[in-house]
C-alpha cells in the first residue's frame, strides 16, 4: 500500500468555541494539515468574526447544529457547565461514523452531560488536553500550546478502538503525549494537579484584597516574594473555573478536605513553634520538584526565567 | 566640590552568609564598585571554600567576629533564627560608626534579636530586599537579582538619618527600589504576599504527595494544568522558611486565619453549588494581577513565558 503523506487524518473538522483551546487547535490542525478543511463555530456573533478576522478557519457557522454537519470529528471546547447544551445542540445533525470528543477539565459530569445527547451512531471519545495560560479567548491560542504537555484521553467502557486510536493519533500529531484513563481517576489526579491549586490562587489573591492593614497598593508592589505567580493563576478565566467546580465537586471537596487537614498541621507546629515538623514537612516537598523537572513539565530556570537574567 | 565618581561607598564591607542573597549582593557590589574591600564569612568551612572558588570577595573568614572588624558596612544574610546568635558573635567586633543591616524575611523579630547584642556605638538598620529565587547558597546568586524589586527598610525609632539614608543609597546602586516602614507593618505585608503564599505551596505540595488515589508520577506529570508553579516555591529552602514561619508567627498566624475563613466560603459555594459567589469571586482577583503587570513586577507573558513560544 502507497501510504499518501499529504491526505489529511480528517476530512472536515468542526471546533465548536474557539477559545484559547479551540483557537490553538485550528492553529495547529492548519499548520500540520489535519484536516482537509475547518468548520469554527461560537455562539457569540463577536467571537466568530474575530475567529474570521484571524483567519483560524475555512467556514464560520454560528450555528453549533449547522457547524457540524459532515464533519467526522467535532471538537467541542466550551466551559464544561455548556457542554450538555451543546451535545443536545448538535446531536441531531453529527455524521453517523463521526469521532465527538470535548477538551473539558472534567470528564466524568461532561460523559453524563453529553453522553445523553449523542447518537449511538456516533462515536464519543471525550478528552482533556492539560495545557494552558491564563489568557483567554482567540487571539489568546497558538499552534504550540500542546506541544510536550500530556493529553488525558478517557474513552467510555466499549469505546471503539478504531475512534480512540484515531483521537490518540490526532493528539499526538498537535504535539501531545497521550495517556488513558478512566473519567472518574482523571477527575481525582486534576483535583490535585489543577483545580485545587486554582481553587486556593483565587482565594489568596481574595485574602489579600481584602485586608485592612495591608494597602492593595503594597500587596501589588511586594508581590515578587512568592504571592504574583498566584496572581496569574487567578487571572484564568472565571466562567471556566466556575464550571470546573460546580461540575467536579466530589473530587474537589474530597481534595480539598485534605488540603484543609494538612494546612491545620503546618498551622499548629507554627503556632507551637515545633521547627522539626515545619522542616520536615518542607524538606519532603523537594522531591516532587525534582520529578517534574526530570520529565520536563517545567523550566529549572531560576524564577520561571523571568526577569533579569543571570550574568 | 569635585565629585570623585570612583570612590566607593564603603571602605570594607562585611557580608555575613553567602547564600543566594549574601552571594548576590557580592557580585553587585564588585559590579558596581560599592566597596573598596569584600570580605566574606560563613560558618561552614565548605561553603567559604566554594565563595573562595567563585572569587565572591577579597578576604574569607570564617569566624564572624573577626569578618567585621574594620567594616564600615555589615550585612548579615542568615536564616532569621540564626540572626540573634551572629549578632552576640559579632557585636563586640564592629567599628564605631559602622551600618549594620540584615535581608531577613521578618523584620520585628529580628530587630528583637540583633538589637539585644549590638552595642550602641554602630547604626543597626535594618532591611529585606523582596527578591529571590528558589535554589539556595553561592552558586546560586547573581548580581542582576535585586533588579527592579523593593527592598524594605525598617529603620528603628531614633535611627541616625545620615546611615539609614546611606543604606537606602546603597540598595538603589545595586538596583533596588525602595521603601521604609515600620517592623511591624512589613511583617504584616510580607506575610500575606509572602509567607503565607509559601505556606500553602509546601502545604499543597505535601497533601499531593500523601494521597492514596492518585500517584506521585501522575502528580508530577500532569502538573501543568497549575501545580507545577507551587512545586518551585515549595523547591525553597527549609531552613530560611522554617524559620520565617516560627520568627513571624503572630501576623502569619493572623493571615493564615483569614485565608482559611476565606476558603471555607468557597468550599460552601462549591458544595451548594453557588455558581454565582464562585463566579464574583474569580473575577475580583483579576485587578490585582493587572496591578503587578501594570507597575512592571511580573511579566505578561502567557504562562510566564516559559515553554514552546507562540508563533
């Protein structure tokens, strides 16, 4: 067999939003010819035309229905609280054959959400690329966003391997590297690993707002001691972030419960002056750091590298 | 009056410890030519081995008392639990008219300790440049690092103006900027832009570690969707932080209160399902972060501009 290295994995793909995510993959899906052609699609009139004006595609459809007739794969990226409406949106007009899959932070409740919606002659492979900024909306994507960050694909049980395959051999072609688990682990391992530490971003940033004794104006200005790489992760965005915790809230309060335990134990050798289990504690946490250095998840640049640079 | 541009601003200048802080202050002083001598000490035989080996200063002493005689300048950059002991070491060594001053993290407690054992003779000034990294001791330090960052004097009531405004000289020639306030004021400021954000980065970092569901090689692979910027401020040194949480202890146990009072609102919100507190919530946080981009002391670029660049 003569294998084609120009014929595209898909023939049409629709992006149903065209948000940070979706806008980073119609970036990339053009630059390494995925797909023959780009159907974008976003509710917001606004949104659309400046998915035009950047040119992230070949057809703008307002219409999510519309957006993904005869595309064989469908790529929903909306906050997660939106993506049952969607799925009931395009239900009735997705290709039989078609691979639908979503970019969610949350995979168990958009399975529920979605799954109701979907035609069993369709083929629904839900997956969570973990990678982002804190910016958002379209002109916010570029094409690299996913390269070297892992994609979490979670097919349901008798997912068809044929789909699922072919869903791995899109991701791994933006960039990605693939692993598989199931909706409800990956809603555990992102509790720990995302929405937690959003969850406590926003909360500090909210603590120091507030404040009486201590000036916004002195929390801005002294902000390099630890507190401003919190900020930029309580600059995401709030629609999204507010989905994420109404739509994983066992895990997260599950996660949070020990978050709480543990930080009463810091807080009472503190207030005991017990040095030993502050060192302890503080010591341990190297390791980690270490591990996500060795696989390359993070720069060892002093500061992230921002800043002045070493002479 | 001709004004000699070369003339340093100090004759020798001692420097007490020769971590990040003390080893960057070295190499800024040489830079910039603040002094006409540098003479380094620290306790540790190897580590005044390793400064000798980097050039840091002119003359290495590992005995503290002997290091300052003769300085006009002594900076004492230790972990703050150690500050009370080098200062009875070396209180009855220094010259009469010499600027003491420290970069502790905690500034009242630390005005307890020093000042007990400093003899009146000599201007005690005290400061914090709010600057650092993660990694920690001489090889670590570079000249570039007080660069656009605050350094906070707390001159002590009644403090000689000639030295306080000498020391403030001297931190804007090694590129600071700075401001004066009391002690107490500062320990409050820096607990909430500081410690405490510390605090929940081992904290969270810690209950990742200890959870039975999910791996500490998930945890680490996943780690961009937020927890990897906790993981390099919990790579901070345990010592200079234990100490800070156990000299510190009054405002970070006041902070740490109001963080968790304000959690246990979002953790209601979260499991009544209350959309709309979430939602308020995450987008008050937002004028803070443009305030730190405004006035220039974090970078804009998404994701601290670490990893594959957009194109």
């Amino acid at each position: 067999m003569t294998v084609d290295t120009k014929a595209p994995m898909f023939e049409r793909v629709a992006l149903v939003g065209i948000g940070l995510i979706g806008s980073s993959l119609a970036r990339v899906i053009r630059r390494e010819g995925l797909a023959r052609e780009i159907v974008v699609s976003t509710r917001r009139a606004e949104t659309l035309a400046r998915a035009r004006e950047l040119g992230l595609g070949d057809a703008y459809v307002q219409d999510a229905g519309e957006a993904v007739e005869g595309a064989d794969l469908v790529i929903v990226s909306v906050p997660v609280g939106s993506s049952g409406d969607v799925a009931a949106a395009i239900g009735p007009h997705l290709a039989p054959g078609a691979i639908i899959s979503d970019v969610g932070s949350v995979k168990a409740d958009v399975v529920r959400q979605m799954g109701a919606h979907l035609p069993p002659t369709v083929h629904f492979v839900p997956a969570h690329p973990v990678a982002g900024t804190e910016h958002s909306g379209p002109d916010a994507g570029f094409a690299e966003l996913f390269e070297n960050r892992w994609c979490i694909v979670t097919p349901p049980a008798g997912a068809d391997e044929g789909a699922v395959e072919k869903l791995v051999a899109f991701w791994r072609a933006c960039g990605s590297k693939v692993e598989t688990m199931t909706p409800e682990h990956h809603d555990m391992v992102l509790a720990i690993t995302s929405h937690i530490p959003h969850l406590i971003a926003y909360n500090i940033v909210g603590t120091a707002a507030d404040l009486e004794t201590v000036t916004a104006s002195e929390v801005i200005k002294f902000s390099a001691g630890g507190f401003r790489d919190f900020t930029r992760i309580a600059a995401s965005d709030p629609t999204m972030w507010r989905d994420v915790f109404l739509h994983n809230k066992d895990a997260v309060l599950e996660m949070l419960g020990r978050f709480i335990e543990d930080l009463f134990v810091l807080q009472r050798a503190i207030r005991f002056g017990d040095g030993d289990t502050l060192f302890q504690h503080f010591t341990e946490t190297r390791a980690i750091r270490r591990g996500i250095l060795d696989i390359g998840q993070d720069t060892a640049a002093p500061d992230f590298g921002r800043g002045p640079k070493k002479s």
